[in-house]
C-alpha cells in the first residue's frame, strides 16, 4: 500500500495527472491507496473540499482509504464521502470507521491483492446501490456478482477449496403461525444455517405467506442451533450452469426483495455467526435484535466476490457505504457493541 497526502493528490489531480501514475490499463498495479489526512485545518478542509478536481477522488482507480491519528471536523465530510472509507478517532457522518481498527488495514492489503477485480468492483458498486431503489439495485448487485461468479479470482478460489457432498435436509424451514405472528426459523444447525439453494426456496415460500395474507402483522424471523447463518453454502457455489442463469435465477428468487417488501412487519433476531447472507438479508428488515454471541462478517472478497445477498443494497442503508465497503474489504468480525453503535443492528436481546 501507498501512502500519499490528500493535499499532494488533489493537486496531482488538478495538473491532469488523473491516476495515470497510481494505475495501469486495466487492474490497478497499486490498487490500494491510504490517503494521509492528519495536518490539516478546517479552513483547508473547505478549501480542498471547493476544487473542482477533488472530485476526482470518486472516479474508478485505486481504492482510497483515508487515515487520520485526530478527530475529524464537519468541513472534512464533503472530501471523506469521497473515499472507500477512513479511518479516524471521530468525524462526521458514517465515512469513517474507529482508528481502532487500523491492524485490520493489513489484512484489506492481502485480500484486495489476492482479489483486486473484486475488490474494485465492490467499490464502484457501493457508489451506485445505495441511490437506486432497492429493485433495481438488486439487480446492479446481481450483474457484478455473475460477472465475478464466471472471473479468474473466484475460479482461484474454487479450485483450491474442494467441493464436498452434503447430505439434504428434509426441512431446511420450520413454520408456526402463533395468532397474528408468523415465525420463521432456519433449521439447517449441523450446517449453521448455511443459505444454500433449498433453504432459499423454503424461506421464500414462508415469506409469501405473510405477502398474501394481511392478517400477519409481525414475521419473525430466527435461526435454530449455534448460529443464526454462516453465510452461503460454500458448497453450492459454481453449481449452477454459468452466471446467466445464475443471475436468473437470484433475480427470480430473492430473499432480500422479500424482506425488503415486509420490512415494516419482520423482525430478525440473530445470535452467533451472521455471516455473509446472513447479515445481508436480516439487514432489509424493519427491526434487527442481537443476543450477546453475535457477530458480524463480509467474507465474500476472499472467495473473489461481492457480497451477493443483497448485501451492498441492504447494509449501506444501515450503515453506509463506507462501513459497509470496510466490512467487505477486510472480511473482519463485527462485534456486536459496534453493530449496535453503527445501526447494523437495532436493539440487543
């Protein structure tokens, strides 16, 4: 990872050096850039925040991550909201994740060397799914998953983590309707309720239950064993016969849109690992709680993906974009303490 001051970049900018000495035709050399933000007063906050080339920073090239050792004034949001993310003591809005996290800014170099087309295309995606409506960013989502699903980092991946045979379950969803409360509770425990392609298909059918019947007026939502969901079945993944049918069918089948469409009648309580779909599908409803043993994870970049559940839709309406674009970036646990500060979740059990 380069370093290199915000005041130098903008000024590269300004001269019509673009990124051309950041990047080449194609993959970033140095997709990485960690933007020194320490030094600067608020009037050069307001300053840099006016020059025309600073917007700039938003164009696809390298990844920004900004670093700041000092709070963070209201005049640095403009310029921030403009990086991948920051890390800082404090600061305003959602741009910015604790400076208590910076050891995990070795661990976002590994893994955007390892998988930097996923890497920038997460970044790019972020910029747009949080501005559309929910529908179509799903469906913005779903391209950039496909595209990646058929790339050479997911196919890395996949040939060095053998496949393995996994016995069906019988019923991967238990349905009870109490009064006027649906309850929903993944039932795959051996398996941490991992979101496989018969779970999907089960835990839609129940949520049509509460779409056509307007008696319902709460869905509740929980996972049965020592997780609520680890996240999709690594087992299933290249299972389908290419990424244009898996984008069919992820369009025709989608859990996310389904809460999405129920948000305001689900509640999910989650516990132990919500990983990946799990975190991305409980995130589109109305209201999150937490048991003590939760937390939270994006691990999808290390299998040469984005998140695919929805999860650069529903997180950033939570979060932001910016937390949302750390999480994924880094792969690394969020506790629940932070889950609760950050809005990621809404109330601990």
């Amino acid at each position: 990872m380069n370093t290199v001051g915000l005041e130098e970049l903008v000024d590269r900018l300004a001269f019509g050096g673009g990124f051309s000495a950041l990047s080449s035709v194609g993959v970033p050399v140095a997709p990485i850039h960690v933007v020194q933000l320490d030094g600067l007063a608020e009037a050069d906050w307001r300053r840099l925040a006016s020059a025309p080339a600073t917007q700039a920073l938003a164009l696809p090239g390298p990844i920004l991550i900004g670093l700041s050792s000092e709070p963070m004034p209201p005049a640095a949001e403009p310029i921030i909201e403009l990086l991948a993310c920051t890390l800082a003591p404090g600061g305003p809005g959602r741009a910015w994740v604790p400076l208590d996290r910076v050891a995990e800014l070795e661990r976002l170099g590994e893994l955007v060397a390892q998988a930097p087309l996923a890497a920038t295309t997460l970044v790019q995606l972020l910029r747009v799914t949080p501005v559309l409506p929910v529908p179509d960013a799903l469906v913005a989502e779903s391209f950039a998953y496909s595209m990646l699903l058929a790339g050479p980092e997911h196919a890395a991946w996949r040939g060095r983590t053998p496949v393995r045979h996994v016995e069906a379950e019988d019923i991967p969803v238990v349905v009870e309707r109490q009064g006027d409360v649906l309850r929903i509770e993944l039932d795959r425990p051996r398996r941490h309720n991992a979101f496989g392609h018969a779970l999907r298909d089960a835990l839609l059918e129940a949520l049509e239950i509460a779409e056509v019947d307007a008696s319902i007026r709460r869905v509740a939502l929980s996972g049965r064993g020592p997780s609520f969901c680890s996240g999709g079945d690594l087992d299933e993944f290249g299972s389908l016969p290419g990424p244009a049918q898996a984008h069919a069918i992820r369009m025709a089948r989608s859990v996310g849109r389904a809460v999405h469409r129920l948000r305001d009648r689900v509640e999910v309580h989650v516990h132990g690992a919500v990983v990946g779909a799990g975190v991305e599908i409980a995130s589109f409803a109305g209201h999150v709680v937490a048991e003590e043993s939760a937390w939270f994870c994006l691990p999808e970049l290390s299998l040469g993906l984005v998140p695919g559940a929805g999860g650069t839709v529903s997180l950033p309406r939570r979060i932001g974009r910016w937390r949302t674009a750390w999480m994924a970036l880094t792969g690394g646990r969020v506790d629940l303490a932070t889950a609760l500060a950050w809005g990621l979740v809404d109330e601990r059990a």
